[in-house]
C-alpha cells in the first residue's frame, strides 16, 4: 500500500490546452456572418458549444457592448447551431467546399 | 431577467477544441454553468460524454481547477474538497471562499452516481450540482439509462417484432432531489437560455445554505437520431409538449417558470418524437396505441406537476 508521500497526482493537463487542437477539420458545414445584418445579441456566443463565434467584449461601436467579429474556423465543427439560434437570421450555412474555393481566390 | 449583453462579457472558462460531437449541447450547459458562477469555481466531472471529450490526454478544455476520478463518485470528490478547503480557511493556511460545482449525464447521477449524491447532500455539504440529461449512456454507445424515456430506441432495448424499445416509465428524478429538502432545485432547458442562467444563478447562492441541484435537458446527436444544430429547437418542443416542464423549487415552494397551457402553445408529443429516429417505430400506423400510452404518461405528471406548483387542473 502506498503511504500519504508516494500517493500519484494522476495525469494532469494544463487548462485550456485544448484551444491547441483543431477540430476545424471536421466541419461540412461553414457559418458566414451577415455583420451588416447582425444585432450583436449574443445569442450565437452564448449558445455556440465549441467556443467558436469571436467577439470583441467591450466594443467602441456597440457602445461599450460586445460585439460579433467572425468564426474561429480552426475550432468550428459547422454544427449550426448559431444559425439556427439567431433571431435575425443573418448567419448562412454553406459548404464548406464551397467555402475553401473562395478562400483560394482570395 | 438576464442580461445577456452583461452576461456575455463574462470569461469563457470550458473552451473549444475538445471532441464532443458538432451540435451536442452539453459544453453550452457547462460553459454557462461556469460564467453564471459569481467566485472562483472548483469542479467534479463524473465518467460521461463531457468528461471524457473534454479532457483527452494530454489536453483539457477547462480553465478551472477541474477533477475526475470514477463514475460513481462525482459528489463524494466535490465533498471532499469543499471540506479540505473549509479546513485549509481554519487552520490560515488559505483565506479564500470557492464555489463548488458537480456536473454529471444522467448515467452518473439517476443511476450510478445517486448513492454519493444523495449522502453528500445529507451530509450538508455545500455544492451546486448540475446534470445534463441526454437520457442515455450516450458515451459507450447509447445504452439504456433510467432517463430513458419510454419506447426509445437503445442498443440494450431494440426494436424488434415484439418488444417496441424500452417498457419503463422514466425516473422522475428532480422530484428524489424534492425529498433531499435542498434550498434550491430547478429543472431547465437551454431553449429558454435566460431562465436557465436565472436558474444556475439562483443555484449558486443557494449553496451558501445547502447542496443545490438543476437538470438540464440536453438532446444527443447521435443517440437520438437527430441534426447536428437541432439541439435547441428539440429542447424546445420538449418545453411545449410538457415532456419537460420549467420549474424550480426554492425552500419547498414549487413555481412553474412557463406553462405552454397559458398561452395556448402547448402541442401534442408526437411533435416530439416524430423528430427523432430512436421513436421512428412508433409513426406507424399499428403502433398509434403506444403514442396515446406515450401521451398518456407526460400528461400525468404534468397535471401533478401543476398541482404542486398550485394550478388548477379541472379548467383547462
């Protein structure tokens, strides 16, 4: 039996080291934010579960309000739940094959 | 009411890049149970989807102190810790106040983690315990669980000629937390995202008392049968048909934060099912007699549910 010194601190993983992992790669789906159209609720930020939807939080232009700025592509599984959640409707879902073929252009 | 512009300026502290499924809800519930937080906040995962998703060797998604050790014994850590930190305070070791958060699936807390669940909150320890209730062992391959509800499709109750999913009724289990006398304890859904924050908020003070508890209602993927970004729109309609009523329970007094019945949005289950592939046996024609017997079951805890929170039944 182990004594009270030689008791293991099991694994250990400093916390958000998991910000380190894409898991962009999975997506099929790419969300494109309309910001033209967007009211900057929040909804999107709150309800994104892979963290995903960038802000700004305390926004000159939203008067001190956050504000959305874009996706954080490298962890966005497409899953579309910001589109689905947003009262306005000003984020579209395209493919994301789609997507890559503009991105090379640019 | 939340203000959620307010809320959002909160730091993140269940970040991206772990390997839960696209579209499953339960980080959304974790990460809001982490910002609704009003101290510094030490938490217990049990064995599940989000424990293990979120934290793969040798990377972790948490930005707080988080531990796990079994499944069985969610509870009995956060017990552990709350009174080594109680005894680090007196003897001047430390001097700091945390806040202890539990967040279990059902798995961990209807079944297998309700023994230490229970004694620790006999015991007086103060923690907030959240679960997110996918109604299966979604995790190893959607297993039954005793949050499944009636009728679904699992891998340990298939479908076949004779039996048509699973034969028992769902555990009704934020009312075993009713009998444990708690300050505080609600049952949420995350399509009514300020009453759940409301909720998580009202949890936490509740700990400076006693043990507190919130069930989150949080649709699987893959077990269900279900789209990717359908998670909030099923919660939802669980919320509409009754299948998962709001209601919090503060210092005995059952309240019904939203009655569907009230403003006429009220729909009938199969709006729910019919969504979802483990329920696709019952949209047959010959199996309309286990829709009415589905029907049949949600109605009656909802009228018991209305009796209790004071509503009268006879009217509508």
């Amino acid at each position: 039996m182990l004594s009270k010194q030689e008791i293991s601190t099991g694994a250990q993983a400093r916390g958000g080291s998991s910000e380190d992992f894409n898991t962009g790669s999975w997506r099929a789906l790419r969300p494109i934010i309309d910001t033209s159209k967007c009211i900057h609720c929040m909804l999107c930020y709150l309800y994104c579960p892979d963290n995903a939807v960038c802000i700004i939080k305390e926004s000159a232009k939203q008067n001190g309000n956050p504000e959305v700025t874009g996706v954080d592509l490298k962890h966005c599984k497409g899953c579309s739940i910001c589109s689905q959640v947003c009262p306005v409707h000003c984020i579209k879902m395209i493919p994301e094959e789609e997507a890559k073929k503009v991105d090379k252009k640019d | 009411m939340v203000n959620i512009k307010e809320f959002a300026k909160r730091e993140v502290k269940l970040v991206g890049g772990h390997r839960l499924c696209a579209g499953c809800p339960a980080p959304t519930i974790g990460k809001l149970a982490l910002m609704a937080a009003d101290k510094e906040v030490i938490v217990s995962s049990a064995t599940g989807c989000l424990e293990v998703s979120t934290t793969i060797y040798p990377y972790s998604a948490w930005k707080v102190p988080w531990m796990h050790t079994a499944f069985e014994n969610t509870a009995a850590n956060i017990a552990g810790v709350e009174t080594a930190v109680k005894v680090l305070n007196r003897k001047g070791i430390i001097k700091k106040d945390f806040r202890y958060l539990c967040i279990a699936g059902d798995g961990g807390t209807y079944d297998i983690g309700l023994q230490a669940l229970s004694g620790a909150i006999e015991r007086g320890h103060k923690f907030l315990y959240v679960c997110y209730d996918n109604e299966s062992y979604s995790n190893t391959g959607i297993q039954r669980s005793s949050a499944t509800p009636l009728f679904a499709n699992t891998t340990t109750d298939p479908v076949g000629d004779i039996r048509k999913g699973k034969q028992e009724l769902r555990k009704n289990f934020t009312e075993i937390m009713v009998a444990h006398n708690m300050k505080y304890i609600a049952q949420a859904a995350l399509s009514n995202i300020q009453d759940m924050i409301m909720k998580l908020e009202k949890g936490y003070k509740a700990t400076d008392h006693t043990a507190a508890f919130i069930n989150i209602f949080s649709p699987c993927i893959p077990g269900w049968g279900i789209h990717d970004g359908d998670a909030v729109m099923l919660s939802k309609i669980a919320v509409d048909t009754c299948f998962w009523p709001l209601y919090e329970v503060e210092d005995g007094q059952y309240k019904l934060n939203y009655n569907p019945e009230e403003s006429g949005k009220k729909i009938p289950i199969i709006e729910f099912l019919k969504l979802q592939s483990r329920f696709r046996h019952l949209l047959d024609p010959k199996n309309a007699d286990l829709i009415a017997e589905f029907q049949k079951d949600v109605d009656d805890r909802w009228d018991k549910l209305k009796k209790k929170c004071g509503i009268r039944t006879d009217l509508v």
